[in-house]
C-alpha cells in the first residue's frame, strides 16, 4: 500500500443494524481510516428505507442509500410497502438505487412444500411490481437472487428491463451464470467470499467478469471476510476483498481501487466527496 490505503467504496451494506446497537459512528470512523471513500447502504424493508433518508443528509454525501423490498422482507402487506418506494426517489436527498429486490429460495420452509409454494409466489409478485416500478425512477437494480439465479434472470428478461442497470449483489454463482450476466451487460458485485478457501467457482466468475464493471462491497454485517469469518462485517473490511480481487485479476490493488471506485461512482451516480 505504500503508506497510504487504495480508496474503494462499498456498494452495500446495511448500516441501520450499526445505528440501532449505537456504533454507526464508530464504523464510520473505521471506515475512513481504511480508505472507504463512500458507502452505499441498501433498503430492505420500509423501516430502514425511512431510517436511511433521516440518517444520510446529515453525513455529508459519505453515505448514499437505495430502498427496496428483500424478497423475505415480503409479507402479505407487500403491496401497500412497494406503493411507498417511488416516493423515496423524489425531494432533496433521494434514493441512488432501487432495491435490494429479488427471489429467495435458500430461507423457504423445508419441511411444508406448500407453504413454500406460497412464499415464493408472494416473492415473484413483488419482485415483477418492482420491476415494473423501475422503469419509472432513476438509478440502478440492486439485485438479490439465493437458490433462484435462472429464475430471477427470466423475471428480468421478461420484463424488459435495461441489463446495464443490473447488478446481482453478492454473487455467488460459477462461471457459467456469469457468462450469462456478460450476455446480457449486467455485472455482479463480489463480497468477502472471493476470501473463502471453498469459493473457487465465485474466484472464477470474478476472473471471467474481470474489472471493467467490477463492483465490490461487504453485505455488512454479513460475510465477512477472511481472516474476520465469524465475527461482523463492516464497510472497512472491503480493504481485504479489494486485495484478494487484485491477486486474482493479477492488478495491483492501488489500480484495481481506482477502478473499482470509479465503476461505483458511475453505476449509483455518485458524486466524489
């Protein structure tokens, strides 16, 4: 690092679980000292959508947000909860993305077939509104897609949605699904599992996407990276994807935060601070 940490940004984290236990800003903090030029937290649920416009104008153009509803975030209410999103794209501080959104099939009950059925077809109706909604605001697709890739890529495809506005966040697929989001322009956003002695095929996806729209983030307070695996995550920990992400791109990492960085601040609009 030659004295000095690479600038990187997280794309996603969830920083209303700091705020309520009271470290929001020493994580912040944290954060700076690591070289996390910017953070982008990311709306579940319309709690934190409503926390988030609050918290970010006070910080100062470091923390930009996106709202969204999470697939197990979907309640029988889910329609009056996706009513209120395009709101959240106008006024003075808006949101820079819709979601994360997407399909679950990893958290449905194993044991009751139907009741699963009827989850997962609550999930594509609020999924299908939200995509429909995403041709009325600004901004990118932040995409959740566990144990429903093909799926959540059909959903995409038949909606017609523009594929570069597309990122599947956390990827966690091959290199074969990642061949299918090149096809079509969108990208995947890598977490700390490119760490993970087990992730070979993630490693490779990355390598097959490479860098010209790679995106990286921590999905704090989950997933932290190696040598962190147990403890939680937080957005100073990208340093440490950004570096394994530099050995398998064989970059060096000073570069690889340049770009990176930059492929943030052009995908979300974000404005450098």
């Amino acid at each position: 690092m030659q004295g000095h940490a690479p600038q990187l940004v997280d794309t996603h984290a969830h920083l209303d679980r700091f705020h309520r236990n009271g470290q929001l800003d020493a994580v912040l903090e944290r954060a700076r000292a690591a070289g996390v030029v910017q953070i982008v937290t990311v709306g579940t649920e319309p709690e934190d959508w409503e926390l988030y416009r609050r918290l970010v104008p006070d910080l100062g153009g470091y923390v930009a947000y996106t709202v969204g509803l999470h697939p197990t975030s979907v309640d029988d209410g889910w329609e009056g909860a996706v009513a209120q999103l395009a709101r959240y794209f106008e006024g003075s501080c808006p949101a820079v993305g819709l979601g994360e959104f997407g399909l679950d099939r990893f958290h449905l009950p194993k044991d009751d077939p139907l009741e699963a059925d009827r989850i997962f077809a609550r999930q594509l109706a609020a999924f299908r509104a939200q995509l429909e909604l995403s041709k009325r605001v600004c901004g990118p697709l932040v995409v959740h897609a566990r144990g429903a890739f093909a799926e959540t890529v059909a959903e995409i495809d038949a909606a017609g949605v523009d594929w570069p506005r597309v990122v599947f966040h956390c990827f966690s697929e091959g290199e074969a699904e990642m061949l299918t989001l090149n096809a079509r322009g969108g990208r995947g956003s890598f977490t700390g599992i490119i760490t993970y002695k087990s992730a070979g095929a993630v490693r490779a996806a990355l390598r097959i996407q490479g860098s010209e729209r790679l995106l990286l983030e921590t999905d704090a307070p989950y997933l932290p990276p190696e040598p962190h695996r147990g403890k939680t995550n937080e957005p100073a920990l990208v340093a440490l994807t950004a570096a394994r992400a530099a050995q398998e791109l064989g970059v060096p990492v000073d570069l690889l935060a340049a770009e990176t960085t930059a492929n943030a601040r052009s995908f979300f609009g974000l404005p450098p601070v």
